[in-house]
C-alpha cells in the first residue's frame, strides 16, 4: 500500500469526520431567496416542476429527495414525508405543507391514472432500490412504489426486459427554475437548492430552534445546521440580545441617552444615595 493511502486509511480508523471538509471559516452563506422573491419564482413556474418547487421550499428537499419520492413516502394525514436514503444514507422526516396537500392529491390521482393505463398496456414497472427486486419481484409493480414524478416516457431493461418508468430526471425541474429566476429578474446565484436554503433560514426567523431545524434538514453534525444562523445576521449562534426588545434605537453620541420601547411603565425610582446595610429601625 501507498504511503499517502496507508496515513489516509490510519486517520479514517482514529476519526472518520476528519475526512469530511469542513465549511472553510470566512467562506460567503449560503444564498437564499427573500420570501417575496420565493413567491415570485413559484409563481412563474407550471405544472410538475411547481409542485416540486413548492415541495423544495415548503420541506427543504434536495433536488434528487424530490425527484425520487415515491407514493408510499407521502403521509398525508400525518403531514410529513419520509426522505428514503437521503444524504448520509439516512431516511429523516420532514414535514409537508398543508398548503401542498390538494395539489399532492390531485397530482397522485393523475399519477394513479397512468400507473392504470401501464399496466394495461403490459408496462408499469419502475426500479427498486438495492436488492428489493428480488426479495419483493412483484412490488415493483404496485402502487405504493411508484413515482410521485414520473418520467414521460417508458423504457425496456435489458436486463429483466420490464418496461419500466423512470422518475422525472431533475433536469427538467432545475431548467424550470433556472428560467423563472431569470424571468423574475433577480440578480442572485440562486438554483433550486436556494429553496432549501431558503426553507431553513425563514425557519429560523419564525422563531423555530436549531436541534428541530436539523432534524428536518437531516443534518447529521449540528454545526451544518448552525451556518444558517450566521445568515440571519443575529451574533454568535444566532443569539438576539434583550436590549433589542427593550431598545428602540441605538445610543445617541451627542446625549448618551437611549430610546426606550414603551411596552410598560418603568418604576419612578427616587434619587436616595444607595446604602449597603438596611435602614435601621428605631
């Protein structure tokens, strides 16, 4: 073995994260879009490629966790979808925005029309993951294991000889986005993995903690999540300090005084010399 594999190999066994590049220190935030810019960009999308944008900005999905989800994924009662075999070979949960649940459906019922006429037509098989086709050869043809986002066409698999669907190929939607972004006019290096930029960062400012953030973003180190925090523009770990509630502005130079937020009144305190022993008794 190589001696540059060997120390390779030596430091993986002693701390497996020291092979994982860290987020260079001064490196630019991640871009994201402000929530009116969001709208925008939604609005000048159509068909498929909206409701996949909605689903990237509306759950944080990846380009690919979108593409890929299947009909068992979508738990629309419980409001969430599982992200089967994310990144880092993981299946987090995420939520999905009752906003999304009509277009959802009506989506899934087109989607079940086609999986019917398939079938008729002697096709309506897709890919299953890792060894599950020959565990469960039948499941490849059942419903849940469809794609939300199928592809137009059907091929042949040179190796079974099923005439199978893929899932719409991301492409379609990142062409999509590329083109409402442009059309929306604005000037910021933006692709559809800003709506998951975008997703964390208006979390946070609603108010929602890091540890929930991450695990709906499925981040496995909590310093992946905390770079949003440096977004917000709000100090070390996106801290806001108490005088911003009580302070309306900043310090004056000239007077040295502040402006102070009239939520209550304060207490009218009298100018007595301070004492630090109590008052005796007589």
């Amino acid at each position: 073995m190589l001696p540059a594999f060997a120390h390779l190999e030596r430091t993986a066994a002693a701390d497996p994260c020291t092979l994982v590049r860290e987020r260079p220190v001064g490196a630019a935030p991640p871009p994201r879009l402000t929530r009116p810019e969001v709208r925008t960009v939604l609005d000048g999308l159509a068909g498929a490629p909206k409701l996949m944008a909605c689903l990237l900005y509306g759950s944080g999905l990846r380009v690919l966790e979108c593409a890929r989800l299947r009909v068992k994924d979508i738990d629309s009662e419980g409001h969430q979808i599982v992200v089967r075999a994310g990144k880092g070979d993981k299946d987090p949960v995420t939520l999905l925005p009752g906003a999304l649940a009509d277009p959802l459906r009506r989506q899934l019922a087109r989607v079940h029309d086609l999986h019917g006429q398939d079938v008729r037509h002697g096709a309506g098989w897709v890919e299953l993951p890792h060894a599950l086709a020959r565990k469960y050869p039948r499941a490849a043809r059942e419903w849940p294991w469809q794609w939300v986002f199928p592809a137009t066409r059907i091929y042949t698999d040179r190796a079974t000889g099923e005439r199978r669907r893929h899932h719409l190929h991301e492409s379609v939607l990142q062409r999509a986005v590329h083109d409402a972004i442009r059309a929306a006019g604005i000037a910021k290096q933006a692709s559809c993995h800003t709506f998951r930029h975008s997703f964390a960062t208006h979390l946070l400012e609603d108010g929602y903690d890091v540890r929930t953030l991450q695990e709906l973003l499925g981040h496995r180190d909590l310093r992946t999540t905390m770079v949003y925090t440096h977004v917000l523009g709000r100090g070390p770990g996106g801290v806001r300090s108490p005088a911003d509630r009580i302070l309306r502005s900043p310090i004056d130079p000239a007077t040295d005084s502040v402006a102070i937020a009239a939520d209550r009144e304060l207490p009218n305190y009298t100018a007595s010399a301070r004492k630090l022993t109590p008052p005796r008794r007589e």
